[in-house]
C-alpha cells in the first residue's frame, strides 16, 4: 500500500480535534480512523496485477533522433481504473530536461512527464500512452518493468505493483558525417567522368585512345594505335573500380580513451545509476563515424567493402553487402561495438586481414598513435601488411591536447604546454616511421577524421594507388 498526499494532509488534520477535545486517546483515534479511510480507499482500487500490458516500440532508431515507445494498458480489473503508468526505460533514453512547448502541459519539464502516465479507464476499456526515446548511447536497450500505482475513489492511498513487459530497442550509430558524403561524391563523378590518368598504376584500368597534346607524358603514347591512324595517339587509364577496401576498427583500450572533455550529460546519467557512461567522445565513435562515411564513399566508386571490429577477439564483421544494404548492415553491426580494456593482438589483427584478402586491397586501419602502443604492437607487424596491401593508418587527434599546446596563461599552463607538445613530437616520430614501412597517415580532430580519411581514399584511387 502507498500514501499519497491526501493521506498527509488527512493525518495532519487530527491536531484540531487534540486541540478542541484534549482527552487521552484522541491521537489514538484519529489514527484509527485515517488507517480505516487508507484501508477502504485501497479495498476499492482496482487491482494493479489485473491490467494488461503490451508494448510496442520500433526495432532500432539512430542515435540523436527522438523514438516513441507506446504502452497499450488495458483494464481487466471490476472496478475503475485510476492510475499512474511510469514506463520504465535505462536513463540514456530518456530526454533532457527541458521544458515543454507543444502546448500540452507548457511550462512543465519533459523528464517530469515523459515516462509517467494517468490513466483513469473504466472495466474492460483500453488506452495507449506514449514514451519520448532521446538516446544518448548506441547499442542495445532493455526496457524496464512497468509500474502502475492504483488509487481508490478518495485518491488517499494505492496499490502498486512492477510487471516486467520485455521489450528492447536497437540504437544505431548517429552518422552524423553523413553531410560530407555529397561533396565527396561529386569529386569521385569528376574523377572517374575527367580525370583519367596517362601513367598505368596498379589501381587503374584502360580508359580510352586520344591525340597527343603538348604536355602529355611520351610514356602513355601508343605506337601502334600511332601507326595505325597517322596521328601521335596517347592511352588514357581511370582508376580501376572493384577493388576491395578493408576498415579494421581497433576496439582495444586505446579505443576508450577520451578525446574532449566529459559533458555534463555524463555526469547526470552517472549519478541516474545508467549502466555506462556515454561514448560520445571517445576514439571508436570518431573510428565508427570514419568507417561508415568511407563504407558508403567506396561502395559508391564501385568497390568492394569489408568492415572488422576487432581487438583480441572478432567483435563484428560485415562482408558481401553493397549498394543499398551496406550502410543498413554497418550501422546494425557497429551499433553494440564497445570498447574492451584489453590491449590488441595486432599479429590476430593482421591475420584476419589476411585470411580474408589475398590480392592488393586498401587496408585501413582506425586506430590510435599512442607511441608506446605503435611501437609494442602495429610496427613490428606492419611490414606484413603493407608488403602487400596499401596500409593507410587513421586516428583522431585529442582536441584538448591542441588547447593545451596553446594555452600561455599561468606557469602551470606552460608545464601543460610542453608536455603536450613532446607528446605532438612523439606521435610525429610514430608517424614517420609508419611511413618508412609503407603506409599513409591521416591524423585528425574527432569532427575532421571523417572526410579527411574519404579525401586520401580519392587521392588513393586519382593516384591508381589502389
């Protein structure tokens, strides 16, 4: 049994008559009489555990985008229903507090309202109500047990009771260096539509027999097309389409580390008990959003596209889509990849690479340029890769470390800058040195990684590199 308010006020209304008759025993009898007026109130509440409960929630929703959950109750119960639902969802659904504007409810805070519902239904009637989803995580939600709070016809106490009713809900990457991806494609109808190349490289096939200009390399002269027509005729290649481009995710420690500072949200969803904080600033989210924006860039150009998550064990994998069901099949796979405090197996790495491609592919690697990490791990295993494959290796640059690096302000905030400087130079040195075994570098804030990573794929494939 629960008390509500008006069973305070009730309680409270036995100081007059203690007042106005001073006899030994009238608290005695007041309370008799508040527990007889709780006790009948809640004789006459419908029973909680005699209502129906069905939810219905969509199968997944990106992250950032507003979902609605909705909960059919249905009244079985003799006796009216007067009650209040709370729609029990994990703290990283629910949406900031903020006000409301839609009219319904003005003025009053969303967290108030969004997962608390009144009912009042009679014997055998049914309602919908309706739960705003703001996720703040990506990965997989388990609902809660749905609590509904009876009250009798005097509303001065209430039955209660918690009903699991299982539902889950899928939240996807948010994508949100989606919005470089026009620009991008525009360079790759240029490129493939004007932009063939007059020396042969490994990653470009025929294109087409024209005059010779001046300027043009007397490499690409064909002299038998020459003799054939009387004119100096040159070949022309473009870069070749159905090459196989290889994203490996590194999801091992270096992967959770932080690259901003922690937002308040974090905190509040910290102290609301959620099971983990978020992982919006950390390196696998920028990796996630660079291997998506590169999937769908590579799938567009004709190429083949394979996606690995991976740090001691195979965590996801996504092959053989393309067109319209590569990106649905990326987000769905990345969607429950979490960082694991464990530090790589970089020779299992290479060892998956290459059990899944044999002929020259563009093997990306999102990563991180932790010194001692490169060192211990990628370098010493890099030649493997790299002897046959172009090995291009990305990772995101902390935004707080620039801060730091600039920061003059106090004798503290010098110490601050030159040790974020020497660690600029030690991630400089790590960087030459994967150059010297063969591959590319692209090292960029979280927001820039994206399309820094789709403009060296085009200059990749404009260069026949691939």
């Amino acid at each position: 049994m629960a008390l509500t308010w008006r069973a305070v006020v009730l309680a409270a209304l036995g100081v007059i008559p203690v007042v106005l008759f001073p006899v030994p025993g009238t608290v005695v009898v007041w309370a008799l009489v508040v527990a007889a007026v709780c006790a009948v109130d809640v004789a006459l509440a419908a029973s909680p555990r005699a209502v129906a409960l069905q939810r219905r929630t969509p199968r997944s929703v990106r992250l950032g985008t507003t979902a609605r959950a909705e909960l059919v109750v249905t009244n079985t119960a003799r006796r009216r229903l007067r009650a209040v639902v709370r729609d029990a969802w994990p703290p990283s659904l629910v949406p900031d507090a903020s006000v409301r504007t839609d009219g319904a409810g003005a003025g009053e805070p969303l967290v108030a309202r969004s997962a608390r519902h009144d009912v009042d239904l009679p014997p055998g009637e049914s309602a919908r109500v309706r739960t705003p989803l703001r996720p703040t995580r990506r990965g997989d939600r388990v609902a809660g047990p749905v609590t509904i709070r009876s009250y009798g016809p005097l509303r001065v106490a209430a039955r209660q009771a918690s009903i699991p009713v299982p539902a889950r809900l899928r939240v996807l990457p948010e994508f949100a260096s989606r919005r470089h991806l026009p620009s991008r494609l525009a360079r790759l109808r240029e490129m493939d539509g004007r932009a063939a190349v007059q020396v042969r490289g490994e990653g470009t096939e025929f294109d087409s027999l024209r005059e010779y200009v001046v300027g043009d390399d007397v490499r690409s002269i064909d002299w038998r097309a020459t003799a054939r027509r009387g004119d100096v005729v040159v070949r022309t290649w473009r870069p070749e389409r159905d090459r196989r481009v290889v994203i490996v995710l590194d999801t091992g420690r270096t992967s959770a580390a932080r690259i901003g500072t922690a937002s308040a949200g974090d905190a509040e969803r910290a102290e609301d008990g959620d099971d983990a904080p978020s992982l919006g600033g950390t390196r696998l989210e920028a990796g996630i959003e660079a291997a998506l924006l590169l999937g769908a860039l590579a799938d567009r150009a004709g190429d083949r596209v394979q996606v690995l998550a991976y740090d001691r064990a195979l965590r996801a994998r996504v092959a053989g889509a393309s067109g319209p069901r590569l990106l649905p099949a990326l987000a769905e796979s990345l969607s429950t990849v979490e960082p694991v405090l464990r530090e790589t197996d970089w020779p299992g790495l290479v060892g998956q690479v290459r059990q899944r491609v044999s002929q020259r592919s563009l093997v990306v690697l999102l990563t991180s340029l932790d010194p001692a990490a490169v060192e211990t791990g990628l370098l010493p295993v890099i030649d493997r890769l790299s002897g046959t494959h172009q090995v291009v290796v990305a990772a995101v640059a902390d935004a707080d470390a620039a801060r730091l690096r600039a920061d003059r302000s106090s004798a503290a905030a010098v110490y601050d800058a030159a040790a974020a400087a020497r660690a600029e130079l030690e991630r400089a040195a790590v960087s030459t040195v994967l150059r010297q075994h063969g591959a590319e570098v692209v090292e960029a804030l979280p927001d820039d990684l994206a399309p820094r990573l789709a403009d060296t794929y085009l200059a990749l494939k404009a260069a026949g590199r691939l």
